[in-house]
C-alpha cells in the first residue's frame, strides 16, 4: 500500500513540474485538478488507514505456555478484557454421545471432575483462575454480560444457566436436565446465549431445534422466531439449520445469528424497542464466502465471523462482515492455519479478537492492527 501510495505522491510532484500534461491547461484549471487529485488521494488514504486499523493480525507465539484444555467449545471476553474458556476435559462429543431421541448417553458417568470455565491472562495467556468443576456434561456456549454474569450452555443437559460473578451456584436454570424438548421450558441442545443491557437474553435453540428463544431478565418466556425440531429448508426466510451463536448489535436493535448448516449469518429486529418486530429480517448475507459459520461477535461497529471445517468453496477462516450490505469486508487466518474453530469473541474495546478451536484444542488471540500516526500521515501527504 505504501508502494502505491509513494508512486501517486510521485505522480502529484511530476504533474507540479510538467503542468503542460495536464488536459486542462489554465492556472485555475490546474489549480482544481491538483486540489482533485489531493481530495481523492486524501480519500483513498483513509480508507486504507480505516482497512488497516480493522484488519485482524495474529499474535504469535501466545499463550507463552500451552495449557491442557479439553475441547474448547466456547470463549467469551470478561469486562477486564481477559478471555475465559468453557472446555469439555476429557469429555467428547463423539458419535456415540447421544441417542436418536437427543438424550445423552453418559449421563451415569457424571459431570465433568475437571475446572471447565477457565480465565486466561490476556496479555501472556496464563491461568489467571478457574472453575465449574462436577457442574457440566458437555459444555457448549459462554457469553459474559456487562455486569460479568457467565451464561453458559450445555448441550447433554439441553439447558441455560446464569451465574453471578464469583459464585457457582446457578441464580437462573432454564429447560429440564437431560430432557430435550420442543416447549417454551425445553430445549434441545442450546448453542449460545446474547444478553441486552436490560438483562433480557436470547437463547439459540440449537443443533435440534431451529428457533431463537426471547427471554425477560427473570428468564420469562417472551417470544421466539424459527422452528421446533430440526428444519432443512435450504436458508429461505428465517429458518434456520443449526443457529450456532449469536450476536446482539444493540444500539441498532439488531440481533444476528450464525445459521451454520445455511452457511449465512442472519440478522433479525432484535425487538428491544418494538418487541413485536423481534425476529424480522434484516440483512442475510451471501453464502459463498461465509462457508458453515460456527461463531460470530460483535463489538465497536464490526462483527466478526469464524467458519470451521467442511467450509469449502471458502476456507476455514476468520471474517470481517459488514452486516447492512451483508458482505464479507475482510477475511484473516492464523499462520498454523485454523482445523476446527468453534467459537470466537472480541474485546469490548473491539481491539482483541479470541478464536476457540476444538481439536486441537486451542485459542488463539489477533488484536487489530494499529494505525500510522497522523504525523507520519502530515509528512508523507503534505510535504
Ligand atoms: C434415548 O434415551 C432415553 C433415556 O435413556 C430413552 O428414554 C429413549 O427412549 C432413548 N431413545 C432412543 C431412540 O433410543
Ligand atoms: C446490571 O445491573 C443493573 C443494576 O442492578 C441492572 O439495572 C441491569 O439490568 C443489569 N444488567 C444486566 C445485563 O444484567
């Protein structure tokens, strides 16, 4: 970019000495081209500033120490910017694992012994804390809200929970411990949780049921859009073949969800303002790109996209997407290269992004590259 850049810098100093090149020969003609030209180049420039500073860049060589995860379903952001993991131990999702009824099999083995909610140190990646230990069969989502509640998901047991910050104890269980179900106090096999500033939350209901559950903040059923049980319908209108995550665009009431069998992320009328425009569509992007879509996130004007394995035409990358055109901005991956992203989550600053991958089981952390100074840009433009 510099490149291009340095050689239209040349073009202006070489149209300041040979004016007569120019088509329009008097002085304010040439006066207005020039001023043009710096317009555009000024436009261009930032632009490019504007790509640069969005665009996803790995940070090698984190965590400094490698750490013994199971399967790392789901990562969320805390409010102190650290990322916080849920993982299965040595539990995995096999073929084995449920039934043709979605109940699980090894219920009797009991919950998982081992921490699966585990706090890393942004910056080294080091175990900051840990817990969830003997709660959990088969973890799934993680999200943390703006008052640091964990929500989290587990699909053996087809149920939601709530906690506070520093406690372990459930303050809110949704749906019935190892019953799926299709009613407004079952699930089957919920994906993901997003929580508005009220409190209110919306649940993905999930790898067999295809709809999007609205709760109030006492966790009342208040509406849903999709449908129950599992739906193949080729992406048309909103339903929906396994919602995999979720990610709500609050200030613009926007509710977007990852479809992942559709390969499409479809963002709805989150019903904040006019609860009874919840779940109308928005914007659906093009599939092509997309490829199944296990995660999205959203933060600071950009929502971000993780695919996973069996994502051909498109490879199994990290998106950039602009959800009011529905296009892919932008596509990242990492150097060791991605084999099964499950989840991702961007910092409330929107500058630290945290992919989650489920064999091997491991995180991986971009933060957004930063700008040139604007001295840097005074010198280079107006020298
Ligand atoms: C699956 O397991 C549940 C619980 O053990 C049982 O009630 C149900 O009948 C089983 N379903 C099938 C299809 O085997
Ligand atoms: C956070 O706490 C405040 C004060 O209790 C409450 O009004 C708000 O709804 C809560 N937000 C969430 C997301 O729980």
């Amino acid at each position: 970019m510099w490149a291009a850049y340095k050689f239209l810098n040349i073009v202006i100093v070489a149209l300041s000495y040979f004016p007569s090149i120019m088509i329009a020969a008097s002085p304010t003609d040439y006066h207005t081209a020039e001023e043009n030209v710096r317009a555009l180049l000024k436009r261009q420039f930032d632009e490019k500033i504007a790509d640069e500073l969005s665009h996803p860049e790995e940070i090698e060589g984190w965590p400094l120490e490698e750490y013994d995860l199971g399967q790392i379903s789901g990562v969320d952001v805390d409010t102190s910017g650290n990322p916080v993991v849920f993982h299965r131990g040595t539990v995995v999702w096999d073929a084995g694992s449920f039934n043709d009824s979605n109940h699980y099999t090894r219920a009797d083995e009991g919950p998982i012994d081992e921490d699966t909610i585990v706090v890393l140190d942004s910056k080294t990646g080091q175990l900051l804390a840990s817990w969830g230990g003997s709660l959990f069969y088969m973890p799934h989502g993680i999200t943390i809200d703006k008052n640091s509640s964990i929500w989290l998901t587990d699909v053996a047991l087809h149920q939601v929970f709530k906690f506070l910050p520093g406690t372990d104890k459930p303050l809110l269980t949704l749906g019935q411990a190892f019953e799926p179900g299709t009613d407004n106090d079952h699930f089957c096999k919920p994906t993901d949780v997003a929580v508005a500033k009220s409190g209110d939350f919306y649940v993905a209901d999930g790898y067999c049921n295809s709809r999007i559950m609205k709760f109030d903040k006492e966790g009342k059923f208040v509406a849903k859009f999709g449908e129950e049980g599992w739906i193949w319908r080729e992406g048309k209108g909103s339903t929906l073949a396994i919602p995999h995550s979720l990610a709500l665009i609050e200030d613009e009431d926007i509710l977007c969800v990852a479809d992942r069998e559709h390969r499409r992320v479809l963002c709805v009328n989150a019903g904040i303002q006019n609860p009874q425009q919840f779940g109308e569509i928005v914007s659906v992007t093009n599939g092509v790109y997309i490829g199944r879509i296990f995660g999205i996130a959203y933060s600071s004007g950009r929502l971000y996209g993780v695919n996973g394995a069996g994502s051909a035409p498109a490879a199994t990358q990290g998106l950039t997407i602009d959800w009011k055109t529905s296009q892919v901005v932008d596509t990242w991956t990492s150097r060791r290269s991605f084999i099964s992203p499950h989840d991702i989550a961007v910092s409330r600053d929107g500058q630290t992004i945290f992919i989650s991958e489920i064999g091997p089981n491991r995180l991986t952390k971009f933060v957004l590259r930063s700008a040139p100074t604007s001295a840097q840009y005074d010198n280079t433009l107006y020298e």
